[in-house]
C-alpha cells in the first residue's frame, strides 16, 4: 500500500478500477449503469462548453460511453478509469465542437465573467475609510443544522446554481468539487494552466457560496416575518 | 505586491481555493493563517466556502434523467450482445 490519502472522500482507485473493468467486460450491466449514474451529469456539463446545445451534449455522451464500452479491452490503467473516460469525452466533444465550429478552448483569454472580484467589493470598507479592505458587512454565520443544508430543496437551489456557472467554470466545479478529481488531472484533461484552474474554480465555488449565503438569509428574514 | 504587509480581507478571499490547494508561497501562506486567525468575518467565509464545497460534492449522487440513462443502459445491452464492431 502507498501513503495515506490526501482527501477522505476519495475512493480507492486503482484497485476498485480494476474490479469494475472486469465487471463491464463481463456484460455486467448493474455495474455500468452505476458507473454512467456517476459520471454522466459531469460528462454532460463538460461536454456542453464544447458544443452548440444540450441535444448535442447528449449525443457526445452517449458516443463517449459506446467509444469506453468498444475501447475497455485497449484500457490499461495507467490513468483511473474515470479520467480516461472524461479524456474520450473531451476528444469526442472537440471532434464534435469543430465540426459545430464553436469550440471554446479552455486555454484561451478570460472572458469577462471569469475575472475581477469575486465577493462584492461593497461588502469591504473602501480606500478612504479606515480598515480600509477590510469587512464592512462580513458573511453572517449560517447557523443551520446540516440536515437543512442537505434537504433536497438547497440541492435543487446548488444544483441550478451550477448549471447556471459560465462554461469553464461549470466543467472545472463539475470535475474538481462534484466528481473529486484531482487538480493535476482536471488541468491535463481541459489542457488548463494550473494557475487557470484554481482560478475557474475559486470563480464558480465562491459564486455557489453567495447563492447559499442569499438563500440562508432570506430564509432568516421569512422567519422574522413570521 | 503587498508582499510582508498584513493581508486584508479583500485579499484573502480571492485567494482561499489556492490556500486550499496548497498553492500559495510560504509566506503568503503565513500572511493568510495570521489574518485568518484574527479575522472572524475571513473565518466564517473560508468556513463557508468549505461547507459549499462539501454541498457540490454531495451533487454527485443526484438523479440522471430517466431517458438518457435508459438510452446508455440500451446501448449496453446492444454491445453486450455484439461486442466487437470489427
Ligand atoms: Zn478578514
């Protein structure tokens, strides 16, 4: 066995890997259909920054699954079996994507919606004031039990919220924060500066936070309201 | 730029993902855990960013729509049936 591991939500991969290749390769349809309910809502959200509609994504998707099925046999696991699937996708997504001319290369200038601030500078104190750069109206603790935060209408609320993230934002949360990739792994598949990642990242993560925050504090004013 | 100074909260909070990563130079780091420690309104966001985090991760189990999970699970069933399309 190698050292510990870095992140505790993080299965064993290489060894379950295994397992689960052998399992395909067997007709086991119990397994691939887990594997599909797993990874497909990232592979859609990836493959739609590359291509003109969601009518396409799924098309790439399902192409993506047929080329992992035909291809098990040529699967080596010199990568986990989850980011060699994703490495089929991106490749089918752009083959798609140019044909479709429109495709968006992760490694290309920042748009707008992914530089500048990304808390609201009004909630620091400005230049002029003292503190200044400091909170002026700091986040307010949640104080919500976890189950409130796990009920299914704040995962609706995150869910829509990630579906609404620019593009490379959505792929980079999907793969990072949904799906536990490693950084070093996300930035090889969307072909990204490691410094680009975190920045994609931090971008779409702290844009989630603000949807919590707005929706935790509305819920508190409700109640104040009675 | 602001290298040696104290780090202000605008700072910190663009800044808390490379943190997390373990990006960020030694002395960067040190200057986020000082203003971290001292800061209740960093705190609590970091605090939060944290709690989103394991939020999004919990997505991962959500539900794929009906039609296309039954369209992959047909495609299965065909390649099972004629494995090789050589
Ligand atoms: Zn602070």
């Amino acid at each position: 066995m190698e050292g510990g591991q870095t992140t505790p939500m993080r299965p064993a991969p290489r060894e379950a890997d295994a397992g689960l290749v052998q399992a395909l390769r067997g007709g086991d349809e119990a397994a691939f259909a887990d594997l599909v309910t797993r990874l497909t809502p990232a592979m859609l959200a990836v493959a739609a920054g590359q291509v003109p509609s969601r009518a396409v994504a799924e098309e790439v998707v399902q192409e993506t699954w047929l080329a992992v099925l035909t291809g098990l046999d040529r699967f080596e696991g010199r990568s986990s079996l989850r980011t060699w699937v994703f490495a089929i996708l991106l490749n089918v997504a752009r083959s798609r994507g140019a044909r479709e001319s429109r495709t968006i290369p992760f490694s290309s200038a920042f748009p707008p919606e992914d530089v500048g601030p990304t808390v609201d500078p009004a909630r620091f104190r400005g230049p002029d004031q003292e503190w200044s750069g400091h909170w002026a109206s700091p986040p307010r603790g949640w104080d919500l039990p976890e189950s409130a935060l796990l009920s299914s209408e704040v995962r609706v609320l995150l869910r829509a919220a990630l579906d609404a993230l620019p593009p490379r934002q959505r792929a980079v949360v999907h793969l990072r924060d949904v799906q536990g990739l490693e950084a070093g792994e996300v930035c090889a598949l969307l072909g990204l500066e490691s410094g680009n990642q975190r920045v994609l990242l931090h971008r779409g993560r702290a844009r989630l936070r603000q949807v919590l925050e707005d929706y935790v504090l509305e819920d508190r004013v409700d109640e104040a309201r009675g | 730029m602001n290298q040696g100074q104290d780090m202000n909260c605008d700072e910190l909070v663009e800044v808390v993902t490379d943190f997390l990563d373990d990006a960020l130079d030694a002395a960067t780091r040190r200057r986020f855990t000082e203003h971290l420690a001292e800061c209740d309104g960093c705190d609590a966001y970091v605090g939060q960013l944290r709690t989103t985090i394991g939020l999004t991760g919990t997505l991962r189990a959500d539900d794929l729509q009906p039609d296309l999970r039954d369209r992959l699970l047909t495609a299965f069933r065909d390649w099972k049936a004629h494995p090789s399309p050589r």
